[in-house]
C-alpha cells in the first residue's frame, strides 16, 4: 500500500532547513536606556566651596548634562575635570546672558530641562548703615539677575516642559536681624517665583522655590564692619557674630545638595520645599505660630536687649 504525502515524517522541516543565526549575527534591539538623551541643567553660581559646585557634582551623578557657570571659567576647572561642560556667565549682564542663552540653544538643540539660578550675594549691615551701591548690587544679582535669567531661557524650557529651580532663603520669610537688604531680596524672589510658577504653569513649566536653611558655602565670605557712627557699636561683638553665624550652624553643602537633587528629580511637583539648618522649624514657626515670635527670637539672640540698655543709660 502507498504511504500517503501527508505524513509529517515526509514533509520538509521547517525548523531544520531555515539557516540558523549565531548570537553574534543576531539584530539586537536598541536599550533605550542607552539611547535616551539625559535631561540637561543650567546652574548658576557654581564656585567652589559653594551650593552650586555641590549641587552641579550631583546632578552630574545622577547622569544629567550639567552645564555650570561662574564669572570666570577659570575658577571652576575642578567641575571640568569630571566631565561638566563649564560656561562664562555675568547675571548682571544682559549681554552676557544672552551669549549663554545662544551658546546653549546651540548645544542642546534649544531645550533645555531645568534651569537653577544659585547664584547670590550677601549683605550683611543694619538697615540704618547701609550703602546704596552695595544694596543695588545685591539687588542686581539676587533679583534682576534672576529675572533675566528666566526671561531668557522660557523659550528652551517650554520646549522641554521644564523647571526653574529657585535657591531661595529663611531670611525671605523671617526679619533675620541686620540683613534688611538680603532678606528683602530674597522675599523679593519667593514672591517673583509664586507668580512665575503660575504665569508659566498653562506652558507646563514648573517653577521650584528651595527655601534655604543655614549652609556652608562661601556666601558669607565678606568681613562687613560697622561704621564708626553706627547707632549699633554698643553691640558690635553681636553684629559679626551674626555675620558668621550662618556659616556657623550650617548644614554641608554636599548634604544639602544630595537632598536638593533628590527632591528635584524624584517626581514629586511641590512648588516649595526647605533644606537645610533650621528650616523645618522655621516652616513650624510661620506655618502655626504669630509673626512677633521671631521678633523675640532675634532680640533675644543678637543682643537688641543689650542695644536698649545701652541707649536707656545714653539718654538717662
């Protein structure tokens, strides 16, 4: 009897007779963990020994593009040496601004993912002794700075939908004694931002305010000095001690950093949130208790006690 066709034994083997690939002639598939561009960052302010040195380092190990800049390259080299692309950048220069707007549009295809403005200056002098010169300056850099630097880069972080990282302070939302014009700067800039974040919201760009707690950095590098007719020389020992004592009960800033970094990235769109010494009782103080509370703390402190006695005894 005929075997019929229909055997399996008989037909062709499909498996047998399709030519066979090794593992290395095998097409491998792209990971897209490997092709995906990382995020890119602009900090400002990123000297050494300072928030922004520490929180550029940190981003760069989380695999962000990070790009730091500083009046003068030079004095950042340490952040070139690990890879970080270094800028020139002078916030009080609108020229200069721009030439960094340019120069990054270039490099990133005008994006940009998140923008940090760190940089500041301090001002440490009663309100009575102030000089203008040195009030406009701080203004130039802690407020105007800041302004430019968010109207000039809006159009690469809305094509990213992005965020602005404000660096913002205890001294915006506390009278932190003999820093009238630093305190006010930094109101100045929680206020600016609050509105910003809602102006810029409809874009889905988000604005991120860091109110700042005591951190080492070199902010308060400056040795202000009263004048010799200053009304507060009865105290003077209590005026430099409170322009040191940031510095004094600081948190390291590479401590601050790595929580800076981790909240920023993590996920969670807070609009505010504090770091550093100090900062989360000072958010209990304003959240829950009267305003007249740190009118005590400072008086007590910083020896506005003291400055009574004295002026009593004058005028007795």
């Amino acid at each position: 009897m005929q075997r019929t066709s229909g055997s399996a034994r008989d037909q062709p083997n499909s498996s047998a007779t399709r030519p066979r690939c090794s593992s290395s002639q095998r097409i491998k598939q792209p990971n897209p963990q490997y092709t995906t561009m990382p995020k890119t960052i602009l900090i400002t302010g990123t000297n050494p020994g300072g928030i922004g040195n520490s929180l550029a380092r940190e981003f760069h190990a989380k695999g962000l593009r990070v790009f730091a800049t500083a009046r003068n390259t030079d004095s950042i080299t340490d952040l070139a040496e690990i890879g970080i692309e270094t800028l020139s950048l002078e916030v009080t220069d609108p020229e200069s601004i721009k030439a960094l707007k340019e120069e990054v549009a270039s490099r990133t295809s005008g994006s940009l993912d998140y923008l940090v403005n760190n940089a500041g200056r301090n001002y440490t002098v009663p309100a009575t002794d102030i000089d203008f010169e040195q009030v406009q300056l701080t203004y130039e850099v802690n407020v105007f700075g800041v302004m430019r630097m968010c109207q000039a880069f809006t159009p690469l972080l809305i094509e990213a939908k992005g965020t602005i990282v404000q660096i913002g302070s205890l001294a915006g939302v506390m009278p932190y004694v003999f820093g009238s014009v630093y305190n006010s700067t930094k109101a100045a800039l929680h206020s600016y931002s609050n509105t910003l974040r809602v102006e810029l919201e409809p874009f889905d760009v988000k604005v991120v305010t860091v109110v700042t707690g005591g951190v080492k950095s070199r902010i308060a590098r400056n040795d202000w000095q009263l004048p010799r007719d200053s009304i507060y020389l009865p105290i003077e020992a209590e005026y430099l001690r409170r322009t040191k004592h940031s510095q004094e009960v600081g948190m390291p800033n590479e401590k601050y950093a790595k929580s800076v970094v981790s909240q920023v990235l993590g996920g969670r769109h807070k609009r505010q949130f504090w770091e550093g010494s100090f900062s989360h009782i000072v958010w209990f103080l304003t959240t829950f208790m009267p305003a007249r509370i740190f009118d005590y703390i400072f008086w007590r402190n910083f020896g506005m006690w003291k400055l009574r006695e004295a002026h009593t005894k004058k005028v007795a």
